[in-house]
C-alpha cells in the first residue's frame, strides 16, 4: 500500500529550493532572437507527459516508466515507481500546475526546462535516462524565482523566457565540447572571456554582461563547476550538471547555456541546496 508522504516532507522540499541575494552589476540591452521547435521525439513527449501527470493525476503516463527499476535523484521524493506514485498524491491534492517551457533530448537522455506550482513558484530542470524504451532515472535541480515567476532580472529577462527550442543539430558534439572546454578555462581571466560574444542572462541576479557572470562564479564564497556530472546537449543549446558550494551550503548547479558559432551567448540556471543524508528521502544521492 502506498503512504502519501508527510507534510514535513514537503516543508523540507520548500527549504531546499535556493534564492539568491540581489547582487548589483551594470547593464546592457539585448534581446533573445525565435527559435521554434515543433518536433518532438516519443521520448520527449513520454517525459513531459509524466511531469504533467502531477496536475493532471492520469496514471497511463507512468507505464513508461520501469516498475522494477526506477532510480530516484530528487532527495525529497521517495525512491522507484511508488515514490513517484505518492509524490503525485501530494502534488495533485495540493493544486499542483505543470508547464513546460523547453525539451531536449541527447541520446538515451531527455532533459526539460519546466514552470511548477506547488507550495509556491518553482523553476526547473528535470533530467530522464531511458533505457530500452523505459524511463529508468530522474534527475531535477529546482529553485524558487527570487522575483517571482514572471519577475524580470536587470535587463528585462525572466528565469524562463527566451528562445525555446534547439537548432544548428549538427553542432551538438561541436557545443558540447566548447562547453566543456569552458569549463576547464572558467577561472582563467585571460581565456574564459574567449567563449562568450556578449551575454543574455536569465539569472534572476544578474545583468547581461559577461563581467557579471565571471564575478559570480569567481566570487570568493562560491565554488562553481567542483564537479561535473553531466553535459547534455542538442543542437545550439548545452546543459550542465554539476555540484559545488555557495556560501558554505553543498549545491547543485543546473546550467543552460545556448551558443552561436561557436560562442556562449545566453544563459539560464537553477540552484538548489543539497540537503543532509539524514534528510534524504531514497538513498540515491543527489547525482
């Protein structure tokens, strides 16, 4: 029989999600140009299906989801198909809504970028493996918008707006790989400028200038890209998945990041603290 999770759970859930302290940088204006993306794979569609599934309570969704094998990241949520299953009770009593703004796929890995509702505004990336046609992992990183969901940052942009679906699909290794090696280069202020051709940040925080962007993740409390555990890509747009600390505090840092020939030119993020294995609902990490 499955036990709907306590309400302490969820409380807990509401801490975990980060807002970030204002922080105040010159700007510049910039706009974002149309990108459409009216094809979507089945795998694609399976995935955005399930997360609406907790707004919608239709349980057809979760049949593509492995009932003997289902790994849980969400430390919140408790592990495998019933875990999800009471999630969803939680979530469909409390007047969840469920809305996706971006889907992407990469091999046996679809990750979106999607709009909650529940116990609050929430912002977020959800990542699912497959694995012979079954989804078998999951994976989410989510943060409460400092300014609200339709709250705009210094330079007009919201956490969520933006060019929505992926183009240039014979550039994804090509992105993937200068992203990477970004990364290796961040702290190096000579180099790291070389990637980016101006900025468009969705960091609710942020300005639109690479300056910003370098004084956040070079700023002295904050440990950015510690370790990496996933770059997700297709076609122009480039996801990375990693951990580090912010202000003393283990955090997972989701970063979106889209690229014109070959150059970083906009950006959008979640952050989240990772809370204490006493805490933890599975016993799957948060990686």
């Amino acid at each position: 029989m499955l036990v709907p999770l306590s309400l302490l759970t969820f409380f807990t859930l509401a801490q975990c999600r980060t807002t970030v302290p204002p922080m105040h940088r010159p700007t510049f204006s910039t706009t974002s140009p149309t990108h459409n993306h009216n094809h979507t794979t089945r795998h694609e569609r399976e995935s955005i299906a399930v997360l609406r599934a907790l707004q919608t309570n239709e349980s057809h969704p979760f049949h593509v989801i492995n009932p003997h094998h289902y790994t849980q990241h969400d430390l919140v949520v408790a592990d495998g198909l019933a875990g999800l299953l009471a999630f969803q009770k939680f979530a469909v009593g409390a007047n969840a809504t469920v809305q996706k703004h971006r889907v992407f796929q990469d091999g046996n890995h679809v990750f979106l970028h999607m709009q909650y509702d529940l116990l609050g505004p929430l912002v977020s990336f959800d990542v699912f493996r497959f694995e012979h046609d079954r989804i078998v992992e999951h994976w989410d990183n989510l943060q409460t918008p400092s300014n609200g969901i339709n709250g705009t940052n210094k330079n007009g942009h919201t956490m969520l707006d933006g060019p929505v679906g992926p183009s240039h699909h014979h550039e994804t290794a090509r992105n993937k790989e200068i992203v990477r090696n970004y990364i290796r280069d961040f702290r190096n202020q000579t180099l790291a400028p070389t990637y980016f051709n101006g900025l468009i940040q969705h960091n609710p925080t942020l300005a639109d200038t690479y300056q910003a962007w370098e004084w956040y993740v070079l700023a002295p409390n904050v440990t950015y890209f510690e370790t990496i555990h996933k770059v997700l890509g297709e076609g122009d747009f480039v996801l990375v998945m990693s951990e580090g600390d912010y202000y003393g505090t283990a955090t997972g840092f989701y970063d979106l990041f889209r690229l014109e020939n070959g150059l970083i030119v906009e950006h959008w993020d979640t952050m989240q603290a990772i809370p204490p294995k006493a805490d933890w609902k599975n016993p799957n990490g948060k990686w």
